[in-house]
C-alpha cells in the first residue's frame, strides 16, 4: 500500500539534474511531494491532481502518469539547498495521506 | 497562524511509563494525521482523524497506542505502557481540505529508555 520510491538514495555536483520516481499498486487520485531536511519537518513542495498533469516550481518539477500510477520529481541544475530527503504522498478522495519509503539526495560543491 | 504546534519536542522516559503526545493543527483544517518516523521504516502514519473523528487507526501498531481528538484544536497520542522500540519521531500534520497542503507539527523525539 505504501508507495515505492525510487532510487533510495541520490548523490549530485551542484548543477547537476536528478529524477525521483513514485510508484503505487493502487490508483492514484493526487500525488504530494515533500522534502524535508534533517531534524525539521517535511516541508511541502507540490501537489499534482489529475493524470498527465504536470508542474512546476523554479527548477523543481513533477508530473504524473494516473494511468501508470506513477510520478516523477524532476530537480534540475541542483543546488546545495536540494539537500534532503523527498517524499511522495498518495491520497484517494479524503481519506488517509500514505508516504513513500523516501530518497535521500545529496548535493554537493 | 502559528502553525501546527506539537509538544513536548523532546521526550525522554522510562520503559514501562506511560507517555503523551500533544498537536494543536492549524485552525480551520478538518484533517489531522500521526505519523511515526524511524530510520527503519520511514514516515509511517498511524491514525487519521477527519472533523475529529477517527476514520482510519490501522496504522497503530498495538492496542498500548491510542489517540483521541475531543475537540477541532486538540488531539494527543498516547502510549502505555511504553517500550524501547516505540522511540521515534512523532509529527502531527493537519490540511484544510482534500487536495491541498499538508502542515507538519515540529515533532516530537522519543526516546524510551
């Protein structure tokens, strides 16, 4: 039931692109990404709704495949403060927000 | 707003002892969810609450836990009698609607010793 994040972990120069996959086994009605550093709270991203649907936030962006159940962040020209591990959310309708298993990216100088 | 505000951030007790988590969400926002955070198994979410009643407790690994929420500003988690292995982080997160935001507490640490 909990989405499946993938890779687990990612280490990146500054200026360097990554992509972070979310997958579920069940039907997605949104997706949530959220990033949090360490010994904060996650902290809000982007919230994508409908399948296809694509967004974006400066160099951070997502997409999501309802069809496949899938999602991707998409994180260009890194910058030390991408550090942090991102999380993928799942929610059907109102009921119960579920996290993925998490991937930690590092970047560096 | 001052956010979602969790207390204590710190808690540090005896195994055996009865332990109590506060979250005071955001007001306004009719969902409220626990999670449980480790190394081992990420963010886990353990009950979910919506216009303070409980709709999903499946996450909640046994019957020593349980949670309440009386009122639209107030829900506490509590464990008893506490063991080693419930040491974690415990956020309390809260959104005002379906698709939108939502809102972690600062969480608080537990270590059950």
């Amino acid at each position: 039931q909990q989405p499946v994040q993938s890779p687990q972990a990612v280490i990146l120069r500054e200026g360097e692109d990554a992509v972070i996959n979310c997958s579920s086994s069940k039907a997605l009605y949104s997706v949530h990404w959220y990033r949090q550093k360490h010994g904060e709270a996650p902290v809000f991203l982007m919230i994508l709704l409908k399948g296809g649907e694509q967004k974006g936030h400066d160099k951070i962006s997502a997409s999501f495949n309802e069809k496949k159940q899938q999602s991707s962040l998409y994180l260009t020209a890194s910058q030390l403060s991408y550090s942090g591990t991102y999380f993928c959310g799942t929610r059907m309708g109102s009921d119960k927000l579920i996290f993925g298993t998490g991937t930690r990216l590092q970047v560096f100088p | 707003d001052a956010g979602v505000i969790q207390s204590p951030r710190h808690e540090v007790t005896e195994m055996g002892q009865e332990v109590t988590l506060r979250c005071k969400p955001i007001s306004g926002h009719n969902s409220l969810f626990w999670y449980r955070q480790t190394m081992m198994r990420g963010l886990e979410l353990l009950i979910y609450f919506n216009n303070n009643v409980p709709i999903d407790d499946s996450g909640m690994p046994e019957d020593r836990f349980s949670a309440k929420m009386p009122n639209a500003s107030f829900s506490t988690l509590k464990i008893q009698p506490s063991e080693p292995r419930d040491s974690a982080v415990y956020f309390c997160a809260s959104t005002d609607q379906v698709n939108t935001e939502a809102f972690f507490g600062q969480g608080t640490r537990l270590t059950v010793v």
